[in-house]
DNA sequence: AAGTGGTCTAGACCACTCG
DNA sequence: GAGTGGTCTAGACCACTTG
C-alpha cells in the first residue's frame, strides 16, 4: 500500500536511518492513519531487500520515539501521538526562541573571568584557584525582555572565549563550533521567586511580581558539567511546555533492590 | 578485568536484557569509574559467549540511558553522568511523592460523573454527550497541603472507576490495574498564578501567593489521551525538578525540509 | 495454524582512531 | 596495522495473538 521508496544502498547514512526517515516521513504526511498497522516487518524489509533485522531497527528507533507501538503477535501501529518539536529539551534561549518562531535578542550586563563562587566550584566540579567566564544577558523575544540568565562556563573549557565570542550571540553554538561541546543532558530545578527592583527594572515589570527561578547544569556526553546557569523569567509572560515520557522503571529500582 | 555473571539461558528474560542489567549493576556499583572504558563489545560478547550484535544491543540501550557513551574506533566509556531517578517524569502525585521520601495524602474535594468542558471535550477527543469522571483532591506530603488536582478521565473507559474506586488512592494505580491503561507520555504547560482566596484557604498559604499552574494532559501508548489535570501547587513549598535531553534534530526537522 | 513481533547467531565488512 | 564500534545479512527459533 504504502510507498516505500528504495533505499540509496551507496550512502553513507546507514539502511536502518534511511527506513526510519521513510517511515517517518510517511506517517508524518498522514499516510497511515493513527491508530492503523503498519505493514508487517517481514514486508517492509522484503520491499526494502534489507534483512528482516535492519527493518526491525527502524522500528525500534520509532518506537522509542514514541510515533509508533508494537503488540507482539499483532503488528505494530501508528500512535496518535504527535512528535511536537516544541517540546522543552537542552537548548539555549536562541535556540528555544527560534523553535517557537520568535526572534531571540541580547542585551549583555557583564562578560569577564572571574573566580567562581563555593557553589559554583561544586557543581562544575572546578579544581582550586580554577577561573570561570561568566555572561550575564537580558533576554528577549521578538523586543520583549523575557528573562536574565547568568551562564558560568569554566574557563579551562573555553579558553579563547573571552577574546573571541562575541557575547549577543549564542553560547551554545559558540561552544559547539569552536570547542566540540555539545550539551547532552540539562539538569534543572524551577522555583518560583519574587523579582527584586533591580530584576523588575530589567525586565519592565514591577517589583514584587512573581518569576520563574531557574537553576541548571548541563553536561556534554562524557558527564563533565559545562555550564551553570541562573535564570529569571517573567511570569507573566514565560511558561514551560514539556513532554513528559515514562521510563524503564525496572532498571532504575536496580540500586534499590541490589543491596 | 570486570566481574561479568554468566548469563541464564533458560530465563525468560532476553539476555540483552540480562546484559543490560548486569553492566548497569557493575557501573553503579562503583566497579568503573567514570571516564574509564568498558571491555570492548567483542570481549563482552566472547566472555558471555553471545554473539557481537546481543552484546551490542545492551550497549546500545546503556547509551540511550545516557550512563555510557560510545566513541566510533575508540572504545565505550562511563558517562559520568548519574541515572537519578527523582527526575520528573509521568508520575502521579502518590509516584512523585513516594520517589521523594514523602508519605503522601490526599483530602477529597469532589468525586462525580459530569459533563465536560467545551475544552476538555477537545483534548481529551470525546464524542458529544460522552460523560466524564471528575476527581478533585487536595494532596499533601506528610500532612503537608502542597497541591490541589482535578482530574478528568473519560468514564467510557473506566466506566466502574465512580463505583470501585477510593479516591483516597492512588488513580495512576486504579487505572492500570483495573483497566490496563499505563501512561506513556503527558505534555504539560507550567505556568504562574497567584492563590485566589479559596485555593488559599485549602493550601494554607495567604491569598495572592504565587503558585504553580499545571495543565497536562496524559495519554497511553496507543495516543488515547486518558486523563486531563488542572492543578494548583504551592509556590513557596514546591519545585520542579527534571532532566533534559537533547534529542536527534534531524528527524525533528524532516517536516520542515519536506515539500 | 498462520501471522506477527522479538531474540539470537555467526560471520562479514566498513569506518574510525591511534600509535 | 591493529583494535574499536557500527552496520548488515540470512536464517533460525521463540512467544504471542487471532481466527
């Protein structure tokens, strides 16, 4: 029914990928219906002339993804739930911003090393007498100020930043570009806090109003901390949007029942 | 080097499966340290005399974990980053609380079979004259009121939940006892607000205190969306604390390239 | 019994990194 | 060149669901 285009067999994106985009893309375009099969694995890799364990992988990735479920001895089906790309992950304010279709701007308050504060030196695992950039910026959506991030990076990571960047662009992409830092994983609390005059006078809301308290570590893929942000966002304007998945928790009770 | 248990073959159990769990005991247990590298998958899969592509599967999981990590013609090594499991995720308030340390409780404000909402009609996608189940609650950790939720379920698809449940317990439990519904994922919007008087009154906080606005909606595998909470959370005793992860961009952006 | 997804193998080959 | 992870195959077998 569907259809599959063939598989470029001399690229360099492996088979399995090539048949995850396909399959995507096609449900994506609303070719399946939700709640309707797919096509049988068996079929998918006859028409695709790969093995039975390459289609599999595909389906795999979709799964995971959540765009599909499998029911062992039945088939494997579209889930009617959408993948939203709006959804909270690790990303900039640049990079969130965009995603929501708003024109992201800076205002930089302070760009310096400076020695990192006993707190600091624990969560980004600093050793002694170690120095860290740190970018304090007001930021904006399409003009309107939206929050103040405070970003500590430790210096060792980055040593040319401080010539180098310019400080209204994005962090993130800086570090990717000319570091090879790539944020994996964020770890955040959210509170919510009273803003200060000072804060209310920065983003142009009274004092006394409530905001939203961000607290977080982001970490590239080896679990070395790079960055520790403090963040005020308005709460008059700011609201988090996420998608919350369940997970394995079989494996996660392992510590627990070990002992 | 590493103290790998030899595999049951008879189990039920997939031996990826088993290696999955076994590698994960060992790293958490302290027996590599972070940065170090794993065997190589060929060692693994020798020493437990399973095939490359098994032992590979488990590796593949970990990885996805985020508790390794693997570089391509160099090796697998520990992430350091730690596989918490207090980390925000599709948890009902009894599952969070619990996770926490905290003995939770709830005071029931209302239990009813009602109409819907024009908006609830929407997310939750019920037919018209289709009924709800409504459950509003105070809940608290140790004795403490930090929220109030009200629930909304489809009766059609718990049509005995007004007559056997207790809406003391646990709803997440009920429904996937009773009814075999598991959530799989539930978006969610946070928002600020401030205590009415009557939100006050039940939370014990003064009126005008800022809070947190939850709005989810949460949905089983299938994409069914199966439940919709509105609640209200103290802003001063309550904080949120997750985990994010960067997800493959490339699949998200295949919308957007298309046409 | 037939059809489905899930697991596993034994081996081949490739791409990458490092000394 | 040696060692590593990543891909892929062809086929076997199992577990599960449904008619």
């Amino acid at each position: 029914m569907a259809k599959l285009q063939q598989l470029d067999r001399n690229s360099v994106v492996p088979l399995h990928y090539q048949i995850q985009q396909r399959l995507l893309a096609l449900i994506q375009a609303g070719e399946f219906e939700a709640g309707q099969p797919l096509p049988p694995i068996q079929e998918i890799a006859a028409r695709l002339s790969v093995s039975h364990m390459t289609a599999r992988q595909a389906i795999k990735a979709l799964c995971d993804l959540g765009v599909i479920y499998s029911k062992q001895g039945v088939g494997t089906f579209i889930s009617g739930i959408k993948l939203e790309k709006n959804f909270r992950q690790v990303l900039s304010f640049s990079e969130e911003m965009e995603s929501r279709g708003s024109r992201p701007s800076s205002r930089v308050l302070s760009f310096k090393v400076r020695r990192p504060t006993a707190s600091v030196i624990e969560t980004l695992r600093l050793q002694p007498n170690e120095e860290v950039v740190e970018l304090k910026r007001v930021r904006s959506a399409n003009s309107l100020p939206m929050g103040i991030e405070c970003s500590t990076i430790p210096l060792r990571l980055c040593p040319d930043l401080p010539t180098t960047f310019d400080p209204r662009g994005s962090l993130y992409r800086e570090l990717a570009d000319h570091y090879g830092m790539n944020m994996a994983v964020a770890d955040e609390i959210v509170e919510i806090g009273l803003a200060g005059s000072k804060e209310a006078g920065l983003l142009k809301i009274s004092k006394g109003s409530p905001v939203f308290l961000f607290t977080r570590t982001s970490y590239i893929q080896n679990g070395q901390p790079v960055e520790f942000v403090r963040a005020t966002y308005r709460g008059d304007k700011y609201k988090i949007v996420s998608r919350l998945t369940r997970i394995d928790r079989s494996l996660l009770t392992l510590t627990a029942n070990r002992q």
